[in-house]
C-alpha cells in the first residue's frame, strides 16, 4: 500500500469516526459469501449509546496503527 492509499485511509476513518460519534442508531449485519447477492444478512439495530463508543474506539486505534505504518521508515524512501 503507498503512502497516499494509507493517508487516504487515514481520512475515510476520521470521517468514519465523526459519523459514528454523531449517529442515533448502528445497524450491524453480517454477510454470508453464499447469500451476499442479497445484502446484509442477520442485521440488528444498536442505538449509538450502546456501540457507538466501542466502534469509535476501534477506528481511533486502525488510526493510530496507520499513521505508526506512515513514519516506519520505508526501503528506498528519498524523503
């Protein structure tokens, strides 16, 4: 992944984390390869005081991971 896939990554998640803490409900699914033609499957509605926090907490750390990988010193990185 180049640098600018992982920095737009890094702000597809920050947006991410601003809906998240700004949602009134999050609806969770799961998708089965075999059925996946007809979209989430086994979906359940959260309010966002019940999962929000947790989803924004993971995105918070896919953040941290990824801007670590942006200063990790690249082979035949010139600055």
């Amino acid at each position: 992944m180049s640098v600018d896939d992982v920095r737009q990554q890094i702000e597809e998640t920050e947006r991410l984390i601003a809906v998240y803490r700004n949602a009134d409900e999050v609806i969770v699914g799961t998708q089965d390869q075999i059925y996946c033609r007809r979209g989430l499957i086994n979906r359940t509605i959260f309010t966002a005081a019940e999962i929000g926090g947790q989803i924004v907490n993971i995105l918070e750390r896919r953040v941290a991971t990824m801007r670590a990988e942006l200063e990790k010193p690249r082979a035949g990185a010139t600055g």
